[in-house]
C-alpha cells in the first residue's frame, strides 16, 4: 500500500482498496497552475469498467484531474501511464461529458446529426452511420427524436444526447464533469440510473466528478475524496473508499441501505473539516 493510500485510510471502518487491473494509474502527479500547487503527489489507480467518483471542497482540482486524464494539461512532475504508457495528449477513446450539455450540441445539427458527429471525427463511412447512430439513441431513450434539434430538446434529454454521441466514440474511459448538476432532481435521479446501465453494458471506465455526495455513494464503485491546498508536503489524496451496496441500485432501497447512510455521514463530515 502506498504512502498516499496509508494517509487516505483515516477511518479504519471505511473500506480501502487499490483497483484491480489498473487501466490508468497516477504516479506521484503534481500540477502547478499560476504559481499555486493544484494537485499533489497524487497517487491513484482506475480499474478497467471502474465507476470512480471524485469528491471535494471547492478549489481541490476535481476538474483539472479529468483535463490531466483526458491529456488536455500535462503535469508539472509525475506521470500518467494509461496501459503501462504514458498518456501525453488527447485519444479518441476517451470521452468527456460536460456539465454544460447546451454548449456542448450543435444547434445546427439534429439529435441524429448531432451523434453522427463522432463517428465523422472517427471517420466511420457515410453508409454505417445510420446503424450506428439508431441503436444508441434508443438506448439513451431519443429513438422517436433523431430528427428534432437540440433547442427542441428538454435539458434532461440533451444530457442524454451528449451522452450519446460519447458513447459513439466506443469510449474505453468517459471522464464526466459534473454532467447531472443543472438539472431538476428527479430528471437526474432517472439519468444515473441510466447512465449505470449504459456504461454496465460497454465495460466503460468512468471518472465522474461530482459535488453531491450522494451521488458519488449511489453511482460509485469507488468514492475518491480529494483535499484541497495539498501545499508541498501533503498528498492530494484524502480518501479512497470502496463502496460495497449491492448492484443493481434502487433510488429508494440504496439511499435507505444503513451503509448508504453511514458513507453520507463520512463524507459529509469530511467536506466540512477546517481546511489550513
């Protein structure tokens, strides 16, 4: 067990574990963005088909860990080695999905037109499109609104849309940054469960970040609670708790279940730690 994951195991009656059959792993990764140290000596593994959540004060670099894995931002020291290589840019199989799915559509372009666009970018022929396209926006519940526009579109089923057209990448890794924050409770409510069975069904490995704690408990497979202002001499890596509710998960039962309960009550009491 590492340095990183000794510290992180500040309550022995949380489960604590590194992921089995690491698709990427953090080495020791520090960034430094305007003088100030973002993240520090970072240590984490995601398993292959791991649903991981990220968690945190405002400020602890929820996001700029998705752009260090997406390959957008490269870290000041350490390194980022996705199947044993380093990662030092962008890849097609990687996916984000943004909080602001109303920027992330083209208005010109209809929810078919819209999904289509990824398998333009991975230059899939004009006549396997449409097969392509058909069977993702029925499992996204779009199938009776390919021909509408994004404008047409509630936010809830945009969300929807932009997931979509992720998935039409055949993403090994879908890095989501707070994509269920701007909408009403229960069209968020629906689209995790949704979003389980989707990426259940791909074997997708998932970064999502999230401010909702009971969000991170319900989706994740793992909850990683990052601290922040590590400064220099302090891992970025607070906690990394293993979520053991049982699978498939109910809005009702599972936000009932006493380990459910108990995992809210630590994390929020986390959150709420004077920081230095």
């Amino acid at each position: 067990m590492t340095a990183a994951l000794r510290e992180a195991s500040l309550d022995p009656s949380v489960a604590v574990r590194p992921a089995a059959q690491p698709l990427i792993r953090l080495d020791g990764v520090a960034l430094d963005l305007g003088g100030r140290r973002i993240i520090n000596g970072l240590d984490l593994a995601l398993g292959r088909g791991e649903f991981v959540c990220v968690v945190g004060p405002s400020g602890c670099g929820k996001t700029t860990l998705l752009r260090l894995l997406s390959g957008l931002v490269r870290p000041t020291s350490g390194r980022i080695l996705r199947d044993d290589r380093n990662v030092d840019g962008p890849a097609q199989d990687v996916a984000i999905v943004f909080q602001d799915y109303g920027r992330a559509l083209l208005p010109w372009r209809t929810v078919a037109g819209n999904v289509s666009l990824a398998l333009e970018a991975a230059r899939v022929p004009r006549a396997e499109r449409s097969a392509r396209i058909a069977p993702l926006l029925a499992q996204v519940g779009l199938a009776a609104h390919a021909a509408k526009y994004p404008a047409e579109l509630s936010g809830g089923m945009q969300q929807r849309l932009q997931i979509a057209r992720c998935l039409a990448q055949r993403p090994a890794v879908l890095l989501m940054d707070e994509p269920f924050g701007a909408l009403d409770a229960m069209t968020r409510q629906s689209l995790q469960d949704d979003l389980l069975a989707l990426v259940r069904q791909h074997g997708t490995t998932v970064l999502f970040i999230t401010h909702d704690l009971e969000e991170a408990i319900y989706l994740g497979d793992r909850v990683i609670a990052l601290r922040a202002n590590p400064g220099s001499q302090r891992s970025s890596l607070a906690q990394d708790i293993v979520i053991e509710l049982p699978h498939p998960r109910d809005q009702l039962a599972t936000r009932e279940h006493p380990e459910f309960l108990r995992l809210r009550r630590f994390l929020f009491d986390f959150i709420q730690e004077p920081r230095p």
